[in-house]
C-alpha cells in the first residue's frame, strides 16, 4: 500500500518555530558578546604594550605580536562558537523531548493518526462495513432513526426526541451500564473513533443561525476536550417536504451554509461537515424527497439512513483514521471471516 505524506500536526509545529526564534535570538545576543571580546582584547594588547614601552603597530602594518594576538582572539572566537553550538544542540534534544507533551494552546488538540494508507476497492467495502459499528450518533428525534431503524447498532444511538444544540445538556443519555448521564459523560467513557452530530430541527424555529452555530462550535470544543481522538462528523439539518409548514427549506439551507462555515473555520482535521441535505433532497423540488419521508413532512423514514451512511462512507474515508479504528475493524473482519466459514460449513 502506498503511503501518503501530511504535514505536521500544529503541536510539532509550534515547537519548531519556536526553536527557530531561540536560534535567532541567540546568534543576535551573540554578535555584541562577541564584538565586545574583541574590544576588551584590543584594550589589553594596548595596557600591556605600554606596560613595556612597546610601541603599538600600525593596523596596516602587522607584526609577529599582533598575529599572535589575532590567532587567540580567533581561538577564543572559535571555543564561543562551539559552547554555543553545543547549547542550541542540547536545546534542541530538550525541544523533542516535550514534543509528546502539548502546550497550553495545543492542551486539547486531538491525537489522530498523520499517515493515510491507499486501499484497494475491495478493502474499501470491507472498511464501510465496518463504519456503522464506529459510528456514534447524537442527535435529536431524526437522529434517533439511524438505531430504530437498525442503520447502527441500538448502543450507538444517544439521540432523542427534543433535543437541540441548545438543550441537550438538558437531558440525559444511557451509558455502556445504563446508567443515565450528561452527554459529554457517557462519550467520555465510550470514546467512539467517529462521534456524528445531528441536531437543529428543534433550533431553527427559536436560535438565530448566528446563535445556532455559536452553541455548535462551543459543543464541538467540549467533544474534542473529553475525546481527542474521535473524528466529529457535523451532519446539516436535513430537508423537509414542500408542503410542511414547520419551517422552510431555505431556511434550513442557510442555518446549514452558517454551520459549513463555522466547521471551516475550526480547522481541525479531525470534525469534518456532512452535507445531509443534499443526500435526501429531490432535486426537482429541493426539498425531502417522497421515498425519505416518515410521512409527516419533517421526520425520515427507513430508507433515509442507509442511504446517508453510504453517502457519509467517501468523508469518513478522506478523515484521519482514528487510533481505536483499526483494531475495532479487524476485530469485526475476523468475526465476519469466522461466521463465514462456519456458514459455509453447513
């Protein structure tokens, strides 16, 4: 497989640039330092000559004293330069040493992997077959369809009806025991390789898309504190029928233009947007299409899920591959080779 080339995570990078400025500074603080020692010598050849009743040769006609003069003043140049080579190396070994330890500014910047493998199509369907079981879903009553309808496994679903960006610690979801929790301590303890967000339904009737946003991206901040290593996948709201009254499409299309870009300006490599709106929509009418509605204008019904897990498959590709993937995949490949077998046996 080949192996593709990323830049450098935003940590190594700062310690970098901050070696390149010590440097920097050095060599300025250097140069007087150095410029002095000359002086001071000058000084001590002249004392020294009148000591002795030596007369002072002329700049432009050395003698045997001054070049001897001159090849300590060299030597002494020479050992300065070597002290500071010595220390800027010892500053460096320092500097990579902290590299595994995170600044205060890069404190919460997620840990991902920085090599992308090239896989061939048959490794590809392997691995979207094992995307719904990575996959946590936190959201709102549509959200909730994706572990109704059986698109993900039940305890990946943390979605219920009501919810929004602007409630949600209002509620309480299940953990791995049961138990109900604040969302941000039940994804604490599961740390899903890849979280999905699905919320605004419930917020574009009462939040401007400036404040509906706003909460968001202080939501997504929160995530990436308590699960560094997750992928974030922001899903827009999705469509609703022509004919429904509970809000516009135009609207929800520029709630979702407001959140593209305030996912943009993150930048983080790991929280990517999901354009869900295009994925149901009919294009004839631009709103929810007839075969993805539940039957009430605004909720999805089960052919919706599927059909935005497969669409959602070519982002998840292209994210950074989060460190809890890979042996949750070929855990589930083995078991899929396993039962295969023992099917094929009967």
């Amino acid at each position: 497989m080949k192996m593709q080339k990323k830049k450098l995570p935003d940590s190594i990078s700062r310690q970098l640039e901050k070696f390149v400025k010590f440097v920097k500074k050095q060599f300025s603080n250097a140069k007087p330092a150095l410029e002095n020692l000359r002086n001071r010598l000058s000084t001590l050849q002249k004392q020294s000559a009148r000591q002795k009743n030596i007369p002072i040769p002329a700049q432009d006609a050395p003698t045997p004293v001054r070049k001897r003069h001159m090849r300590y003043d060299r030597m002494i140049l020479a050992a300065l330069l070597l002290f500071l080579i010595v220390f800027l190396l010892i500053s460096l070994i320092r500097c990579a040493a902290k590299g595994g330890k995170p600044d205060v500014q890069a404190a919460n910047a997620p840990v991902v992997t920085t090599v992308v493998t090239t896989l061939s199509p048959e490794q590809l369907q392997q691995r979207h077959a094992v995307y719904p079981y990575a996959i946590t879903v936190v959201g709102d009553s549509i959200a909730s369809g994706f572990s109704l309808y059986g698109a993900i496994p039940e305890e990946n679903g943390l979605a219920k009806g009501c919810v929004a960006i602007r409630n949600i610690h209002d509620f309480t979801f299940a953990d791995s025991s049961g138990a109900e929790k604040d969302i941000l301590e039940v994804l604490r303890e599961k740390q899903p390789p890849y979280i999905y967000l699905s919320m605004g339904m419930n917020d574009i009737n009462l939040l401007s898309a400036e404040e509906y946003t706003a909460q968001y991206a202080a939501e997504i901040e929160k995530i990436l504190t308590i699960c560094p290593d997750s992928d974030i996948i922001v899903a827009g709201i999705t469509p609703i029928l022509p004919s429904s009254d509970f809000t516009s499409n135009a609207s929800i299309q520029q709630y979702n233009a407001a959140l593209a870009q305030t996912i943009q300006q993150l930048n983080r490599e790991n929280v990517a947007y999901f354009d869900a709106y295009a994925v149901i929509s009919d294009p004839a009418s631009g709103g929810l299409a007839e075969m993805y509605s539940a039957g009430d204008g605004v909720h999805l019904g089960n052919a919706a899920y599927p059909a935005l897990l497969n669409a959602l498959c070519p982002l998840l590709d292209a994210m950074p591959v989060p460190p809890a993937f890979p042996a949750l995949e070929q855990r589930l490949t083995e078991t899929t080779a396993a039962e295969t077998a023992i099917s094929g046996t009967e």
